[in-house]
C-alpha cells in the first residue's frame, strides 16, 4: 500500500533499526520502546491491516512471523521470556495499520494486563 508507514518502512524508503530480515519478514526496533527490548516483527507485503483481517488464505503469514519472534528472541538472548503482543483496531491501541507484532521483554509484566 503506497501510504502506509510499514510498507515504506519494509521498503526501506524510510530507515529503520533491522535486527532481522529475510525475503518475506523484516523485525526492526521499535521507534518509542514500551521496555527496555521492544521490536516490531511485520510481513513485508500489506497481507492484512491487523489481526481482524486474517483468512484461511494469507495465515502463512503469521505464522512466517512467529518463526522470525523465536529466531529474535534468540538472538536478543531473551531466556528469561517476553510477551508478544499484536493490536487489532483503533480500541485496542492500533496505530498503524498494517499487520505486525510487537516483542517485549526486560522488564517485569507479571502483574500486568495479560
Ligand atoms: P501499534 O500502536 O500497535 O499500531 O504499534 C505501532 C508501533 O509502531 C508503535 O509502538 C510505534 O512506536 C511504532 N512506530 C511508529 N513509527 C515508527 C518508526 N518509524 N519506526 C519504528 N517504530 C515506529
Ligand atoms: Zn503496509
């Protein structure tokens, strides 16, 4: 999608802090980190705008990303643990729309939402 921010980000028209890539996922650091490691794990295509999108035909793609958040959280050493977290819709915090899972870890979320 020519206007959507993630798009552009996967494109590399605007620049971004990779810290994994293959032909079809790109995780990059998050711009406003909500722990002391958050990473955003999208599909490179617009696939669907958030979870509320997926079909029978573009699943592939989740789980082509949880594939990319263990090979992540590998290579961030993330062996304490870390949450996974994907917004769906304006409600749930959605700000960008196009499909995409935040990992969060280092800090301490036993006593939060979920
Ligand atoms: P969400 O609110 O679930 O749609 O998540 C969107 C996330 O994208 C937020 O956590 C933002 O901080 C992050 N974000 C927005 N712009 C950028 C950017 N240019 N580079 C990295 N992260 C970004
Ligand atoms: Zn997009």
């Amino acid at each position: 999608m020519s206007d959507c921010l993630f798009c552009k980000i996967a494109a590399g028209e605007i620049p971004s802090n990779k810290v994994y890539e293959d032909e079809s996922v790109l995780a990059f650091r998050d711009i406003n980190p909500q722990a002391p490691v958050h990473i955003l794990v999208i599909p490179k295509a617009h696939a669907a705008d958030s979870a509320a999108q997926i079909t029978a035909e573009n699943s592939a793609v989740v789980a082509r990303c949880f594939e990319v958040i263990a090979k992540v959280a590998a290579q961030e050493g993330l062996k304490d643990g870390f949450r996974v977290i994907t917004n769906s819709g304006a409600a749930a915090g959605q700000t960008v729309p196009h499909l995409h899972f935040h990992i969060l870890a280092g800090a301490d979320m036993s006593d939060k939402l979920v």
